[in-house]
C-alpha cells in the first residue's frame, strides 16, 4: 500500500503537467487529476496496478476533465443561448501510443505556478502539496490540524487566483525566474519545518510532512543541479532530518539536542548531507541555506554535545546574520554566543529582540532566555521565564517539556 501511495505522489506532477501542458487550464486539469488519484486509490489496490500506471491516470483525468468542459458547456447553453463555449474544443483522452512518449518534466514548471505570487504563503504551501505532492485535501487538512472544510476552499482560492493573474503553464520570463525559484525553496522549507517541528497538536513531528519535503526538494534539484541554494536546502533538511528519531522518548516527549543519544541519528542521512554541502560550498557563492547546512553537519560530525564546535557555528551564524538580518537568526546566535563567552553574553544579545513584535508575541524568545538564566543560576527568572514560553507555545510536546523545565527550577 506505501509503495502505491509513492508511486501515485511521484505520477502525480507528470500527469498534472501532460494535461496542463496539453488542455491548459491548470486548475480544471488539477482537479480532474485528484479525482483520478482517488479512482486509482479505490480501484488499484483490488484490481492490481495496471501496466502503465502514468497512461491509466491520464486517460481517467482526461474523461473526468470532458465531462467538465461539457458540463460547463451546458451550463452557459442554458444561461446564455448564444454563447456555446465559444470555441472550446472537445477533450479525447489521448491515444495509448501517445501515453509512453516522451515527455517533459514539468516539475518546476508546476512548482513555479503553484508558487505564484498571486497566490498566499498558506495557500502556496497548501496547492504545492496538492498539485505536486499528490497529497488529497483531506491529507493537507491533517497535517495542518485544521478542518477539511477549512483547506478545501483554501486550495480552491489559490487556483482562482492563479486563473485571474492570467497565470499560463509556462516558464517565467528570465528576469522573474530568480525570484520566483527563491519562493518556491521557502516553500518547501516552510513544509519541512512544520513536519520537523509540528506548530501545534500533540505530535512534535509530522513525518509525512518532512519526508514529502524532502522529496520535493529532490525533485526541484534535479530540476536545478547547478542551484547551489537548492543543494542547501536539500542538505539542510537531510541533516536536520537525520535527528529525527532521538528527538523524542516513546512517550512523545520532546528531548533537546545536547541530550539527545546520537546513536540514534540517521548516519546515511548525514553523510548524504555533509557530502553534499562541502561540494556546494567549494563552488562558491554560498547563500543562507548553505551557510544553515553548514551549521547543521557542525552538530552532526560532533560525537557529543561537550565536543560541539562552538565557535565554528557561531561564525557561521554571524556570517549568515550579515548575509540576511532576520531576528531568528539572532536568537540562535545567542544559543551560540552563551557557549562560546557564556550565558550572561546570550542574554545581552537577546536584549537586543525586545522590540521585535513576532518574537515577543512567540514562545521561543521565552524558552531561550529561559534556558539562558538557568544557566547562568538565575533560577527564579528561568523559571517564569519557563511557564511563560510553555503558555505561548500550541504544540503540547513542547508545552509538556517547558512546563517541566519551570517545575525543576527549583531553588
């Protein structure tokens, strides 16, 4: 059943790119491809998997997509009897001989679109997973922990969007390519941080949500070989991924790195990760990315955490804060900061955050200036500082553990 549901993910941005490609109208073809996956996960798992799998869902998304044009034709017939469809052509599924040709790997294509910038953040992050992840409504909505009702129209404005910005299934001009790519990695880091470190409910991680990340990234590398942000991005999820499985106890608790039993880290992941990022970096031009993977195989070559080089990642934080101010960047040098010159020096720089409204108005300004007081013996402000943290945060394993650390701060 896993090897299905793989398959179907991995044919999904091909048969979404033949039809739009060939029909146009991107959101009509990405709805009739949906209900093909879901004829395909009805149908497949008692009758078999056909032969050509890629041709099967093409032809059934094909039909699905003439029964629309001709139910969309007798509705303007009945409103309007003048206007016929003006010129609307008539889908036929295509010829099982056309079905194994050749075709183009619309991958990035796919991706730059769902990632218009007509198109929200949310929504960007929501139709990516629809339209190239192959991920059904009713999945998204889980892993979002919000209602199906709530991401249906969701992924539904975001097509119209796309549709009223004139938006064609093409490559964008040279002089957008940039931007546009540069989106389409946020994106996907924003799907594999709220996998890694879920915002909310009761699980901390939602693998589906990383793995599919990961495999999207994979799939924009191929795309882009020479993109050396995209080469980072993928090995900084492969290297924060590989610490997956010590991050939690089996009760679902929420273990810190330094306490974390590095036996446990994926070693293939890391050294996939690692080989990765020290050829992007030797080739020059290195971005936030690559300069955040960096920081990661840091961590992951240490044996402990005593043994952390401390130093390198706070040079490399201080590198990547010149390269792209951003206050989290700031709140993690400050981690690194108190290891280097100790935790008084870690409070002053965060200090610094005070003013900054989405910090303050989160929980990890708190859990880190927390974690710096008890460090330096301050344990009656660790301690508040604990429980404000813990009543900020919506993910409950994150809540348990800062809940926890303010009841063992204790003088």
């Amino acid at each position: 059943m896993a090897g299905m549901e793989e398959l179907l993910r991995e044919l999904t941005p091909q048969v979404l790119g033949f039809l739009t490609r060939r029909y146009g109208q991107f959101d009509l073809c990405e709805d009739a491809v949906q209900e093909a996956l879901l004829a395909a996960a009805t149908q497949w798992p008692t009758d078999g998997v056909p032969a050509n799998p890629r041709g099967w869902l093409i032809t059934v998304a094909t039909r699905r997509l003439t029964d629309q044009f001709r139910s969309e034709s007798a509705r303007r017939r009945r409103e309007d009897s003048v206007a016929a469809m003006g010129g609307t052509e008539e889908l036929v599924a295509p010829a099982a001989d056309s079905l194994d040709a050749p075709d183009e790997d619309d991958t990035l294509t796919l991706l730059l679109l769902c990632c218009h910038p007509a198109v929200t953040p949310a929504s960007q992050v929501a139709l990516t997973l629809r339209a190239v992840g192959g991920l059904t409504t009713a999945e998204i909505a889980h892993a979002f922990m919000v209602p199906e009702a709530t991401m249906a129209p969701r992924i539904s404005r975001a097509k119209k969007s796309i549709k009223a910005a004139g938006s064609s299934f093409e490559m964008p001009p040279a002089d957008e390519l940039a931007e546009r790519v540069r989106v389409v990695r946020q994106v996907l880091y924003l799907i594999f941080n709220e996998g890694y470190t879920a915002s909310s409910g009761e699980s901390l991680q939602r693998v589906e949500l990383t793995a599919e990340a990961i495999r999207l990234t994979r799939m924009l590398r191929t795309a882009l070989p020479d993109d050396g942000e995209v080469a980072g991005l993928l090995a900084l999820m492969l290297l924060t991924d590989s610490r997956r499985t010590a991050r939690s106890a089996a009760d679902g608790s929420l273990i810190p790195i330094d306490e974390q039993d590095r036996a446990l880290w994926d070693r293939d992941q890391i050294d996939e990760g690692t080989t990765l990022i020290l050829a992007t970096m030797a080739r020059g031009g290195v971005g936030p990315y690559q300069l955040q993977a960096a920081i990661a195989a840091v961590h992951a070559e240490a044996a402990s955490a005593e043994e952390t080089d401390w130093p390198q990642i706070h040079a490399l934080y201080l590198i990547l804060e010149k390269l792209t101010p951003n206050p989290m960047i700031t709140l993690n040098r400050a981690i690194a900061l108190a290891q280097v010159e100790g935790p008084q020096a870690g409070l002053d720089l965060l200090a610094t955050l005070d003013d900054n409204k989405n910090l303050t108005e989160s929980h990890r300004l708190d859990a880190v200036r927390a974690h710096l007081h008890e460090r330096a013996g301050n344990i009656t402000e660790a301690h508040d500082l604990y429980l404000a943290a813990a009543r900020r945060t919506t993910s409950l394993p994150e809540q348990r553990y800062l809940t926890a650390k303010a009841a063992a701060c204790t003088v």
